[in-house]
C-alpha cells in the first residue's frame, strides 16, 4: 500500500511540472555583413553532397544531429547540450554550394550567439573542407548568402518532449520561442 501512495505522489507531481521556460536569446553585437561573411563559406561541391559533408564534418566533431531538413538544406545539431549548431546549406549553381552556419552556447536561462571567427574556420569550415576533400573559401560579396538558422533545441527530457509535441499539435495556442 505505501508503494501505491509513493507512486501515486510521484505520478502526480510529474503530471504538473511545467516544462522549463526558453532561454534569453543574446544575438552577437557584430554587423550583419560582417557576421555573415564570418559564417558562409563557398563550397565546391553540389548541395546533396555537400549536406553529407556537412553532416560528416558534425559527427567527426562530436556533436549530435538533432535535426535534419532535407528539402530545406538545414541541419542542426549539439555538442554537450551547450553548444549547439545550425547548418544552411544552399545550392549557387550545379557544382557549387553556399554553406552558412550559426552556433549557439547555451548557459542558465540563455543562449549567445557564438561570433568569433576564429571558432567557424578552426571548428568548422577547415574539418568540412578536410572532410569533402575540397577546398572551402570565403563568399564573395556579390553572392547571396542563405539566412542564419537558429539551431534547434535538443530535447533531452520527457517534459521537453511534450511541450514540443504539444506546440506542434496546436501551433496557435502556443507562442514561438524561436529555439
């Protein structure tokens, strides 16, 4: 009987946690120029394969795919919960893609836009081009470049996971925290 009890104070105090509330999204204090030309890089590869580069390049990193896009060439995956990242990946011309990503740190109640260039090239962009075995070079000024993604969210618990299918299920009665 006091099994039951346990249980069932148990059962019904997980039944009201509410999921944890989203980060404060801190955006870099960089201009939007300057921040995209430190996260596109030009890739001498179609977009399939280049999106198999890049999903590559994130597992050999460490990281965890938690989202992939296909259709909207979008990738986004997490390295020990607190750093996150989100690849675009857009096609130029047959042989040629435009690649940009956007990394986030997630701390306690925020998460900052990683802006540093020397963490794109050193952490990114050179084990991509080791891995396609192509050179990866900066975007010129005259290419468009794809918006920056905000990584997705890794959902690591069960709360987690029901908020997010619940907002899934019913888009208009929840608002969009942007992760």
């Amino acid at each position: 009987m006091r099994r039951v009890t346990i249980l069932g104070v148990i059962a019904s105090l997980s039944a009201c946690a509410a999921p944890p509330p989203a980060a404060e999204f801190v955006p870099s204090k960089k201009s939007a120029v300057e921040l995209r030309s430190i996260q596109t890089r030009l890739v001498p590869a179609d977009q399939d394969t280049t999106m198999r580069g890049v999903i590559g390049t994130l597992h050999d990193l460490g990281y965890r795919i938690t989202r992939v896009e296909s259709d909207a060439g979008t990738v986004s995956a997490t390295r020990q919960t607190t750093l996150r990242m989100a690849v675009v990946v857009h096609s130029k011309d047959p042989g040629t893609s435009v690649v940009r990503a956007n990394a986030t740190i997630v701390g306690v109640g925020k998460e900052a836009q990683v802006d540093a260039p020397q963490f794109y090239q050193l952490d990114f962009f050179e084990p991509l081009g080791v891995t396609m075995q192509r050179q990866v070079a900066e975007l010129p000024n005259d290419v468009s470049a794809p918006d920056a993604v905000r990584p997705a969210a890794e959902l690591n618990t069960i709360d987690e996971r029901k908020a997010a299918a619940k907002a899934a299920a019913n888009p208009t009665e929840t608002s969009h925290s942007g992760i």
